[in-house]
C-alpha cells in the first residue's frame, strides 16, 4: 500500500540545513599547535557530548570541558584561546535547503527543524537569519532525549502537529534515518543538492 503524501517535512540541521566549513577548524587548529581533527574529536566524545544534547549541562560548559581536555597539551590559556575562537564560527546556511523550506511552507506544508542542538541553538538560528523560517524547532536539549529515540520523534510529530505518517524526516545519518523510519516517519537520507527533486516530487510541490 503506497504512504499518504507527507504534509509536514521534519529537517535536520547540521549536515542538512546547516553546514560547517572543516577548514576553519583546521586553521585553528595549524594556529595553535594542536592534532589535526582534535577539537571535533574531544567535542563530539559521546561521554561528553550526550549530557549537553539532552540539556543536562550548557552548551558554555560543554566547551568548557573541551578546554580542560585540551589544556593538557597546550595549557589552559592557548586551549581557552583556541576553543573560543573555533566556537565564533557558526557554519552556514544551505541556500537550497532554505527555498525547499520557504517553498513547503508557500504550499501550506508545515515545516520544523529536528536537530540534536544544545541550548545555543536558538542563537545560532538568530545569528543565521533563520528566525521565522520554520514552523517548530524540536532541540533535543529542550525535548530531554536525543535522536534517534523514538520518544524524540514523537515529541516532534506533536509538535508539528501531524501525525507521523504524513511527516517527511531528512537527515544526513543513517542512524537517525533508521530510527525516523522506526517510528512511523517517513525518512530520506541526504547526501546533497542532487535529493532536492526527490523532495520536491515526494511533497508533490
């Protein structure tokens, strides 16, 4: 039996609506003496990275542990230094992924942002301009629990007020994918501007 035509499209954020461009850290990185990939390494440690994407420590203290890890090697201030720099850049917006969102929504698609974030998200979204540009947010670190748990997509079918049937998911990991597909969501992997016409076809826009 063929899926009802999503009226919701559910879209992460980094990799998908957001991109990050590797060769700022990597500067940072040459600048101040450190391994290359160290920072992304210490940062996303699932130890360390996991209480701040359910909101059990701030995004500050989050970096905060990174610097400590770092300090190690190159001493407390070159770490401080070297982290506060690194967290300035904020990534950048995918044009493409932008109209896709404004052209859902023109089509009276509801649609939301579904991203493990922590609770710098909503500046994040500010500084990008992305304020108004989506019908819901649904920040893990607000919900309590992260993808790919299937409360998580519950807790964002809810509020987009769809059921998840009718809800397109996007995301650039397979094991977000899965889970999306586990509860009742349909779910398309991205890998690129090429998945733009799946989309379109998919929303029937």
């Amino acid at each position: 039996m063929a899926r009802e035509r999503p009226t919701a499209l559910l879209l992460d954020f980094d990799g998908v609506l957001r991109h990050w461009d590797p060769a700022v850290a990597a500067d940072i990185e040459r600048e101040y003496g450190l391994a290359a990939g160290v920072l992304g390494e210490i940062a996303m440690h699932w130890g360390r990275l996991q209480p701040v994407l359910t909101g059990q420590v701030s995004h500050a203290d989050w970096m905060s542990s990174v610097v400590d890890a770092l300090s190690e090697s190159v001493g407390p201030q070159r770490a401080r230094a070297a982290v506060e720099q690194w967290q300035r850049y904020r990534g950048e917006v995918d044009a493409d992924v932008l109209a896709l969102v404004r052209e859902a929504r023109a089509a009276g698609i509801r649609a939301g942002l579904g991203t493990n974030a922590t609770d710098l998200l909503d500046t994040d979204l500010a500084e990008l301009g992305l304020v108004g540009e989506l019908d819901v947010v649904v920040n893990s670190s607000v919900v309590g629990v992260h993808k790919p748990a299937k409360e998580y997509f519950q807790a964002a079918c809810a509020a987009l007020e769809t059921p998840p049937a009718r809800v397109l998911f996007v995301d650039d990991e397979d094991w977000a994918i899965r889970g999306a597909r586990a509860a009742g969501l349909s779910a398309y992997r991205w890998s690129g501007p090429e998945g733009l016409r799946y989309l379109r076809a998919a929303l029937g826009l």
